[in-house]
C-alpha cells in the first residue's frame, strides 16, 4: 500500500491540491469511500439515502477534524474505509447498476465511475508515489468525457493523444486543438498540472469551466 512508508511529518506535507495537507486529502478520500459504498449498500435494498449524513458541510467538518490524525491512524483509516469499499462493490452486478441513487440522483453505475475518479485522480494528488501517467487508457478515456462540460462556451475543443490514436472534439464553436499524451490531457483537463508538454499551437490553452 502507498501509504505504508508516510511519517507523521510527511502527512503535514502539502498535497497537490491547493490548502489541503495529505492528511485533509486522506481523510476525504477515507470520507468519499465510505459515502460512496453506502450509495450501493442501500442501492442493494432498493433504499435511497444521502452519500453524507448532514450534507457536504459534514463532509466538510469530517475531513477538518481528521486531518490531523497520526500517519499510523489515518493509515489504519484509509485501509478501513478501502476494505469497506471493496466490499460493497463487488457485491454489485451489471444488472444492479442501473439501480437509483441519491448521488446526483444518478444511478450505481454513475456511483460507481464516480468512485474510480476520487480514486485514481486523488491518490495522484497525495503525491505518495502513485503519478498521472499511470492512468490507464480506459480511465483517460471515461475521465475525457465525463469532463467535457468544462470546455468554454464558444469552444470547439479537439484533444489529440500524441501517443496513441486517442481523439476527442468536445464542445461547439471557435476550434481549438490541444494535442500531448493522453494521461498529461487528461490530467488538465481534470486541472492538474500535466507532467509533458500540451500544444495549443499559437494562442493559450482555453480556460476551463468548473468540475461538472
């Protein structure tokens, strides 16, 4: 596990994200797993419920008050919680997927996808060994679509993997073509800081909407 070596200082450390230490991204990473289980557990008994009781400013209150946890106990924390999520997604079927939620009043699948992005991108966040350009290409390629939303009005955005025959055209209007590989476009798209080269030829790479 990634998190095995991590000393106490090392979780005071700044993570990727801007204002929050590994042990603020820890604790939501422990918070969204277990929020995001629960969707499938009640799912499984035709039962809708809320991801957090109390809403996003519990979830909120969770991650401050548990930021400052030892190494050893936001360890034990995080396993628990991934324990907890493996458990209540393998109990799920391709039929059960289609099952509603109270998580943006989707369905388990859309839980679920939701689940392998605070995963995957999150744990790169933490900078604890796990980086963007391990990304698969099946994950680029969910992450590429979902986001879409966040290209600008008025923007007819093509991204060419450099790497790979990957092509997406996203959004309507003025054509602007970013082309890298395939994990570095995803990582931007996303907000992240690519860690290769993007070429938006002349004019400045466009700026992004909010996170649908």
């Amino acid at each position: 596990m990634l998190l095995g070596d991590l000393s106490d200082a090392e979780v005071r450390a700044p993570s990727a994200l801007p204002g929050w230490t590994r042990g603020h991204l820890l604790s939501h990473v422990e918070g969204v797993a277990l929020a995001l289980a629960r969707q499938a557990r009640y799912a499984l008994k035709d039962e809708l419920i809320d991801p957090y009781d109390g809403g996003p400013p519990a979830r909120n209150a969770a991650i401050e008050a548990g930021h400052g946890r030892s190494a050893a106990e936001l360890r034990a924390a995080v396993s628990a919680a991934l324990d907890e999520a493996e458990q209540a997604w393998t109990a799920i079927d391709a039929r059960d997927l289609r099952r509603p939620v109270r998580y943006r009043d989707a369905t388990l699948s859309a839980a679920a996808h939701a689940w392998w992005r605070e995963l995957e991108i999150h744990t790169v966040d933490a900078a604890i060994g796990y980086r963007a350009a391990q990304w698969s290409r099946p994950f680029c390629a969910h992450v590429l679509d979902f986001l879409a939303p966040r290209v600008p009005d008025g923007v007819r955005l093509t991204l060419e993997a450099s790497d790979g025959p990957e092509s997406r055209v996203l959004g309507d209007g003025r054509p602007v073509t970013v082309r890298g590989a395939l994990t570095d476009l995803t990582a931007w798209l996303a907000g992240r800081a690519p860690e290769g080269p993007l070429d938006g030829g002349t004019a400045p790479l466009p700026e992004l909407k909010p996170w649908p």
